[in-house]
C-alpha cells in the first residue's frame, strides 16, 4: 500500500535473508542481475510449488487479518518535490474472491485519494497458505486524472509475463527475516521486505498499540525510493506508514476501522464486481483472469 506518484506505485526492500523463508533460496535465480551485493530475485515458479493452500481465503493471520466486510481507512500526507499533500486511503475486505494461477484468492478493493479527490481504485488479490503466511496474487489498479478513469497500465498476475506472487506477510515473523513480495518484471515491480523489530509500541488516531511489528521496505529496482516503514498491530493489521529518505514519502496513520453493514458489503462487492469487468475489457493482461465471484 504505496501511494507515490504513477511511476512509483510499485513498492517495496533489499537483501533476502535465507533464514526467513526456504521459499526464497528455492526461488533463487543463478546469475540473476540484483540491485545491491545480496539481494536474490525469485524465481519464476508458482507459490503452490512450495506451499499448500487448503483454505486460502480464510485469512487470520493475526498482523494482517482479513475478514470479509472490514474496512480501514488511513490519514496522513504524500510528499514530492518537497510539497507535502493530503492523502487518504481506504482499504475493505470484500466477500468475492478470484481464482489466479490455480489459487482461489480474496478480493480487496483499495481506494487512493489525493486532496479529496479519487487517484487510484485498485483490486488486490490476498491468499493466505496452510502456514498461516499471507501471499500477493497480483493487482489491477487504475489511476484517475480530476476524478475521471485515466488508464491502468500498472497491472501484474501471477503467472502471466513472468510475474509472480510474493509473500505480503509471514505467520511468526522474526527480526531479520526478510522475504520477497512480488515480482513482476514488465512493469519494473520488485518489492521485498525485512522485519526490523516486533515489540513495538505506537499510537495513531484508531488507538495505541503494543507487540506491533515494523518492517522497512524498498524496491531495489528503484534505489532513488527511499525505505517505507510500516507498523503491523496484532488482530488489527496496518496501522501507521512511515518514511526514510526518498525522493517520494508517504506517511499515513490509521484513522478508523469497521465491520461494514450487509448492505454496506453488497455495496463494496457490486463496486468490486464493476472493476473487474472493465479490467477485463481494458487489460490484455487481466483479461486471462477469471472473473470475480
């Protein structure tokens, strides 16, 4: 969740640890080109190579639960070129899933406003496997100009032009671990992330938290990034985005969360439902994907 500028939507860090996941040393690449002295690019292998998801949808993962119905929404500013700018997200399980690479996935609809104003509508596609680890299937975003559909040239799924899942988030993360997020080379998208501490204490307008985990993320495909800071509350999930160098800083704090209403979901789902049509029309790409259900 890195809501930077058209050209640095995709995110996030540097070295692999082979500590943290086998995941990582049996998708390494021999004489991969990498970023930085360490850093390992996965291989182009499917994540149901090296783990099992029995019930990928049921996903309880107490640092990034998601449970059909919930809703966050995020607060804070975006700033480039020394100009700071409010900024406001809003995140929200819905009950549909789709079926990507032979996984059945959880459909978020992520929402990115900029002054107030609609920049970006995104579906995201979560799973969680039999270890309790959280994977990234892919992402269909579309970005808006005043509000109005712009184009969605952003797009990545697993197992389709070489991308692949990543591992958004593991089940006992220990500091040091680190691990792949995605990959997805035609768009220049490579995030990995490294856990850099688990007993942290932080308060944002939602409350205060303690036992919270931070990791600092970055894109060793886009050095000039700087590192993202996130903080992971057990039993809420995100809750606060911080930044350290970068050409381009997000900082957002978590301001509420909801269970919505039945007929507030039937809502989030007919929205979810729209977007995955157009994305079919106007994306080669996702239009090999099943629709929605």
């Amino acid at each position: 969740m890195r809501r930077l500028s058209a050209g640095r939507r995709h995110r996030i860090l540097a070295t692999v640890s082979l500590v943290a996941l086998p995941l990582v040393a049996a998708l390494a690449v021999p004489g991969a080109a990498a970023a930085s002295s360490g850093d390992v690019l996965p291989a182009q292998a499917h994540p149901s190579q090296v783990a099992d998801f029995t019930h990928p949808t049921t996903i309880d993962n107490r640092l990034f639960p998601l449970d059909p119905g919930d809703e966050w929404v995020y607060e804070g500013t975006v700033t480039e070129g020394g100009e700071a700018s409010p900024h406001r997200v809003v995140f929200t399980v819905s009950s549909l899933t789709k079926e990507i690479d032979g996984v059945v996935t959880r459909a978020i609809w992520d929402r990115d406003f900029g002054d107030g104003v609609l920049e970006e509508s995104e579906l995201a596609f979560f799973a969680q496997d039999d270890d309790g680890n959280i994977w990234r299937f892919g992402e269909y975003p579309e970005e808006y100009s005043d509000g109005h559909f712009d184009a969605a040239p952003s797009v990545w799924i697993t197992g389709m032009q070489g991308a692949r899942a990543g591992i958004y988030m593991l089940d006992h993360p220990q500091v040091g671990d680190a691990y792949v997020q995605g990959l997805a080379r035609s768009i220049e998208f490579y995030d990995v992330a490294r856990v850099y501490a688990t007993d942290v204490r932080t308060c944002v307008p939602a409350g205060c938290f303690s036992k919270v985990m931070r990791t600092n993320e970055t894109s060793p495909l886009d050095p000039a990034g700087g590192i993202q800071t996130k903080f992971y509350a057990p039993g809420v999930g995100l809750v606060r985005i911080g930044a350290i160098g970068g050409d381009s800083q997000e900082r957002m704090t978590l301001r509420s969360m909801r269970h919505l209403t039945s007929s507030q979901l039937s809502y989030v789902d007919e929205q979810v439902r729209r977007l995955d049509r157009r994305g079919h029309r106007i994306s080669d790409v996702y239009a090999k994907t099943e629709p929605v259900k």
